[in-house]
C-alpha cells in the first residue's frame, strides 16, 4: 500500500490512493465511481499534517505538461499542469526571460497546489501572476474555469479552501508573466542586489531559503505552521506598553479582515500584521523540543519532525505554542498547515 506523500515525514495511509496523468482519466475515474468520499487531493504534502490513516480516496495529479497559449508585446500566458512541480515552473520562467514568478523561487510543492494555498515570499503572492485556472467538479466530473476575480485570493486562502469548493480539483494553472523588466524587491536582502536580473534574484531566493529553512529532504517541516496574525491597531498599541520594539506591517489588500483573537471584522486600516515567529520566539520556543517534535532553530514559524515523530506529537507541540502566544499576547494564533 502507498503512503501518502508528506513532506513532515510522517508514514500515513490512504484507503484508495489514485493518480492520473490527464484531465481525460481523471474524469473517467471519477465517472466510474472509483474517486469513493470523503476525498483529499494532495501535491506533495508540504502543507499537510496528518495524525491518522486518511479514511477514503487520495487522489494526486500527474499532468504535467506546459503549454504557451497566448503572446502580446508585453507578456506572455502560459498554461501549466497542476502536477507540474513549482520550483521547475519557476526556473522555466527565469531561464526564459519571463518576469513575475521569481521571488517565489525554492517553494516545495505542485502548481495545483500553489494555487489552492496562494503561495507568497518575499514581497509576492502567486495571485499576482495567476490569469486563470482550470478545474474539475468531482462530483459531476464537469470542467470549469475559474477568473482569478472568483478565486477570491487572500494571504494564503482561495476559494478551493472553503467546504462548498473543496470539491473542485485543479488540472492546470494559466498564468501571465511580463516580457518587460519588471522586479519586486521590497524585501530587505533582494534590494541590495546591484543590476538586478531573474538569474540574480532567484539566486539569492535560493540562498536565503537554504539558509533560513529546513531541506525537506532532510528534516520533515511543513515550513511556516502558522499564518501571521493580524491585530486591531487598538491592540498593538496595548502591546507596545510592554514590547516597544513589537514588529508590526500594514494589512494588504482585501476590503475587510476578520481579526481572529476576537472573531470580528475590521478594515484593513485598522488592523497590522504581527509576526508570528517573532511572537512564538517571544516565547522562547525557537529550537525547543517537545518529544520527537520541534521548532526549527533558525526560524521559530517552522516546526520539524526530529525523528520519528506521530502527526499528534507535532501538532500536541503546536498546541502547546498557540497556548503561550495567547497567554502572553492575547493573540490566536491560526495554523497554515491543513491537518487531517
Ligand atoms: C520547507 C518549506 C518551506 C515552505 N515555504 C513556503 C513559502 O515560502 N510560502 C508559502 O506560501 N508556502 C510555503 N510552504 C508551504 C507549501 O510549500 C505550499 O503550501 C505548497 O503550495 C504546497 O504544495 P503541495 O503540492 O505540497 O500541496 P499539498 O501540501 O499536498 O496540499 C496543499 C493544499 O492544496 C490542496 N491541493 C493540492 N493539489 C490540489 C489540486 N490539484 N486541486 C485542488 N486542491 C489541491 C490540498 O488538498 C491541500 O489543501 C513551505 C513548505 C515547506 C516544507
């Protein structure tokens, strides 16, 4: 029997694992009545905890085929299989000369999956490049197209992750990338890179995640567990009574935020994004133990398997950091990581 593929190493089974090399087959599979629920589609599991054996079907796409659909003076559309690893997309694009997925070069996973979790580093978000993307409906086996406007992209969230669309497994990704020069470097190292170019700013992606964050190949990690939380204004200020120095960004984007500690809405302008490394860290968790669990000495967001660990005994050990944040913050801090 298959184990379901995992970057936190965890050795986990699936009552049906199937893979598909085409739309085409994945259609028939699900016609036949083979894709049997609940059902969980999988990349390469970088952004997947399991505690148990998954009680149904596991599906994974091998379409990887890449295709050039449309061209202007100015950019380029491309369309990509989601089975298509993300980091080979992404020196494709740097090798020819195409702008827009650089800053997210070194990001584990499939492009299907990109899509899904709106993969971001360094000042971008994949959103940024996305023109379309294709999908199938599992439960009817009908194909639908999706405009990056009805994916309703957020920091880390699409609409594949909410229930009523999980249903819908992505076949390929178009995506549109500048022909003209065109750089993101806000963030601190990339702007100071003397004549920037795609080769150079890959590069030194690659090198600061090398130095930063575990080698899947090597410690099991899911990269950043929780997602940055984001506070009222009103709350920071409160904060700063105690931690003068608290590190703090204006919230991008979406028209109104839900501020989790409270469950309420507010709009952007009212609300800053914390952290959440520099809170767990705060905490002093950075390079602690919890049985066969951990966080990553370099980076306090990164929780590792040092060995052997069970899916419960790493999220028992997350459990026990969202405790301390909230106990010393006031802040809920929300996984990223999608446990089963
Ligand atoms: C060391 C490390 C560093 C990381 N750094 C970053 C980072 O800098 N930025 C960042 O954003 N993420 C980062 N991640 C998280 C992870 O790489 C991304 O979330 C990635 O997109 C997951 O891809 P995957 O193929 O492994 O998907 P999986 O983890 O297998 O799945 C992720 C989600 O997508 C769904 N899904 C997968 N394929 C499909 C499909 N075809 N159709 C519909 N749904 C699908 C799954 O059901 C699941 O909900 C990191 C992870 C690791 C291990």
């Amino acid at each position: 029997m298959t184990f379901i593929p995992n970057t936190f190493g965890i050795r986990v089974k699936a009552d049906r694992f199937l893979e598909y090399d085409s739309e085409e087959e994945l259609v028939t599979l699900i016609r036949s009545g083979a894709v049997t629920s609940p059902f969980l589609h999988v990349g390469q599991g970088s952004n997947l905890l399991f505690t148990k054996d998954f009680p149904g079907t596991v599906l994974h796409s091998r379409i990887d085929d890449f295709e050039e659909v449309d061209r202007d003076g100015y950019s380029v559309t491309v369309r990509v299989g989601a089975g298509v690893v993300w980091d080979d997309f992404v020196e494709e694009c740097v090798t020819r000369g195409w702008y827009g997925a650089e800053n997210l070069s070194l990001i584990p996973g499939e492009t299907g999956a990109a899509a899904v979790q709106n993969i971001g580093a360094y000042g971008t978000e994949v959103k940024d490049i996305i023109a379309a993307i294709a999908a199938i409906d599992v439960q009817t086996g009908e194909s639908r197209v999706f405009s990056p406007v009805e994916c309703r992209y957020g920091y880390r969230q699409s609409i594949f992750k909410q229930p009523s669309y999980k249903k819908f497994i992505v076949t390929s990704v178009y995506f549109r990338l500048s022909l003209t020069e065109q750089y993101a470097l806000e963030y601190g190292p990339l702007k100071e890179i003397e004549s920037p170019s795609l080769r150079k700013i890959r590069d030194a992606v690659i090198s600061i995640r090398r130095e930063k964050l575990p080698d899947p190949a090597e410690t099991g990690s899911a990269g950043s567990f929780f997602m940055n939380p984001i506070i009222t204004v009103s709350h920071l200020n409160d904060l700063q009574q105690t931690w003068p120095d608290i590190p703090h960004y204006p919230v991008p984007d979406a028209e109104t935020v839900t501020y989790p500690t409270e469950g309420a809405s507010a709009s952007p302008a009212d609300c800053v994004k914390v952290p959440a490394g520099w809170l767990i860290q705060q905490c002093g968790w950075r390079g602690k133990s919890q049985g066969r669990a951990g966080v990553w000495e370099k980076q306090a967001l990164v929780l590792v398997n040092r060995g052997g660990a069970s899916g419960e005994e790493i999220l028992s050990l997350a459990r026990s950091i969202t405790g301390s944040v909230l106990e010393k913050f006031g802040i809920a801090l929300q996984m990223e990581v999608n446990v089963f």
